[in-house]
C-alpha cells in the first residue's frame, strides 16, 4: 500500500470550527484510492520533529490568544519548516495557520505577534473587536486548469495585506480584507486561506488536487487519482451555491 505523512500541528490549540476535520477527510479520500495517510503531530516543546519527512504540513485556525502562546514555539522550527518547504512538502494552513506563516499578525490591541516569515503576506486586525469579516464564503480558484467554487466560513478580524499570489478571487463574502476581491494565498504546494467549515468536506476536489499533488511528487510520474462517488457533497454544494447566488 502507498503511504503518505501528514504532519498536523498544535491540534490541540489551531482547531476552530472542526478544522481537524480536514485530516479525516484527506485520510478518508486516501484511504478509497489504496493510500495510507498516517498522521504525526507537532506540539509546543517537540524539538525532534523532522518537518522534511513529510508530505503534508497542517496547520488550522486559532484564535488570538492560542496564537501567542504558539508562536515561540513556531519560530523555533523556523529553519526546519523553511527546508520542508523548500523540498516541495504540500502546506495546508487555515485562518491562524494563514496568519502565521506570514511575516507578522497584529491582533486588536495592537500587539504583534511574529510569524514564521516564510511568505510577503501580513495581517492586521482592527482595533475595533467587533469589526471581523463573518459569514459564508465562496471563493474561485483553478484546479488542474479549471474554475472550481470553493465553499467555507469565514470569521477573522485580521486583514492580510500584500499577498502575491491569492488563492482565488471572491464571489461572496469578504475575503482577505473587507469585501476583498481576494482570497488566501496559493502556490503549487500551499493553500492558505481563510475557509473554516471544515474546508475539504465541502471541496472534494480540492482534497484530491493536494493527494494529487503529494502522490505525483512521491512516484515520480503524474497521478491521477480515481474517482469517489462525491454525489452527496455535490448535491450540497449545489444547494448552498444556490441560497448564496453564485
């Protein structure tokens, strides 16, 4: 049987709205195409974590305070996080994870809190603490050179500035700042954005384009992964794009 490793950090502090949800997807949608994914975890004071070893890195949402009480622990694996990125490891990051791995987060007392510095992206929130960017999303982006809606909940004070290459252009809803016409932030092995939900139930697509991507760099020749039968989530897709309009 293939294998895959997913490393999932600090799941017990980055897991607003069931973002761990995203791990059983990925290993459910491996799982139906022969493909054991096994799941390591990265907490605060491991300092063994070898993040090169991984085909996947994971990082969910959080709020201001388990952020702080992170991010030392995240600048300490700085260099290590960089080589894994730099040897083509596929980075998922929501909300906080986002927020993270940019060059700072500011929350709304005015506090910085030092990211990872690995992308141009850094966020600000406002002062105001009930000014946040609430409600449905759907956002569009490209998978494997077509147009695909991709579905989440956004809630997040932060507005992310600077980002280079967004994640997909917004139809509904707000986006990296107040009625953005952007989203997240992408490259061939990064998806960042702010899509809580969790994200991959309601994208199966967008699970598969990151098993995609993972398989084709473990063997060496493009794979295509086979087919699920994703009627269920379709048919719910189709009803959530029709209440929103888009």
């Amino acid at each position: 049987m293939e294998k895959l490793k997913l490393l999932h950090m600090y799941p017990n502090m980055l897991d607003l709205y069931g973002d761990s949800g995203n791990v059983e997807i990925l290993s459910y949608r491996c799982r139906e195409r022969g493909i054991e994914l096994e799941v390591s975890t990265h907490m605060i004071g491991d300092r063994e974590t070898d993040f090169t070893q991984f085909d996947i890195i994971y990082l969910g949402g959080g709020a201001d305070f388990e952020q702080q009480l992170l991010a030392e622990d995240l600048l300490s694996c700085k260099d290590k996080i960089a080589a894994a990125y730099n040897a083509g490891s596929f980075f998922l990051m929501i909300c906080g994870g986002y927020q993270l791995m940019g060059q700072y987060y500011k929350d709304s007392n005015g506090e910085k809190i030092p990211g990872l510095g690995l992308f141009d992206y850094y966020t600000s929130a406002s002062t105001d603490k009930r000014c946040r960017c609430i409600g449905n999303i759907v956002v569009e982006t490209e998978i494997d050179g077509e147009k695909y809606k991709v579905i989440g909940f956004e809630n997040h004070g932060g507005q992310t500035v600077n980002v280079k290459s967004p994640f997909g252009k917004v139809l509904y809803g707000n986006g990296n700042e107040f009625e953005s016409s952007a989203e997240g932030y992408t490259e061939e092995n990064v998806i960042a954005t702010y899509l809580h939900g969790p994200l991959l139930s309601k994208n199966p697509k967008l699970s598969d384009r990151i098993i995609s991507y993972c398989m084709t760099v473990r063997q060496g020749v493009k794979y295509l992964p086979k087919p699920l039968n994703d009627k269920l989530e379709n048919d719910c897709r189709k009803q959530l794009f029709e209440r929103l309009g888009v």
